[in-house]
C-alpha cells in the first residue's frame, strides 16, 4: 500500500485569493493563446468568469498581470506582463517545493 499527500495552495492579498491553481491554469492558457476567449474555451470555462477571475488578479497583484488590447485589424488580445510570468514561475516552485516537504513528511512518517 503507498499513501499519498495531496494539497492545494493559494495566495492570499489581505484576506482576498491572489493566485490559485485555477487562476494559474488560465493565466498559463492566455499566455499559450493570447486571448482570454480563447484561454477560457480551453478551460470550458465562460468568459464572464474568466474575465472576473483576471480582474481579480490584476487588481490585487503589485503590478498587472496580463495587459488587453482591444479590437484593430487584428482583432483584441490578451497578453501576460513579464511580472505576470514571475507570478505563475513563484506559484509553480512554491507548489513543487510544498509537494516534495510533504512527500519527505510522509517517508519519514510512521504510516
């Protein structure tokens, strides 16, 4: 029998979620897109609340996360800031390195 440790972890901004799995995901999608529709449809996610999940990001974040641009020729986009990589590469380290303390917990731990 192998038993296994599973968590989630968020950060929080004075009380408020910041960056959770599910924001991380969307960020990455608009990153891998360049567009929050497309980012949320990969998601199966609506826009309203994809849209409200990224507000909520750049408004508490220090600096914003991911920039919009609307219509042109081109049509609209969604892109992230270098400072929203930096958030998405904390959250990912900061969740690996939480995973490998709880696997090192469980090994030396008596189940």
């Amino acid at each position: 029998m192998e038993y296994k440790i599973k968590s989630r972890i968020w950060i929080e901004v004075d009380g408020e979620i910041l960056l959770g799995e599910g924001r991380v995901q969307l960020l990455k999608a608009i990153a891998e897109t360049g567009s929050l529709t497309k980012a949320a449809a990969s998601l199966s996610m609506s826009y309203k609340k994809a849209w409200s999940l990224v507000d909520a990001v750049n408004t508490r974040a220090k600096k914003p996360v991911v920039n919009t641009s609307i219509g042109g020729t081109k049509g609209g986009g969604t892109e992230l800031t270098e400072y929203g990589r930096t958030l998405i590469q904390t959250f990912d380290n900061l969740n690996e390195n939480c995973w490998a303390f709880l696997d090192e917990q469980l090994a030396n731990s008596e189940l």
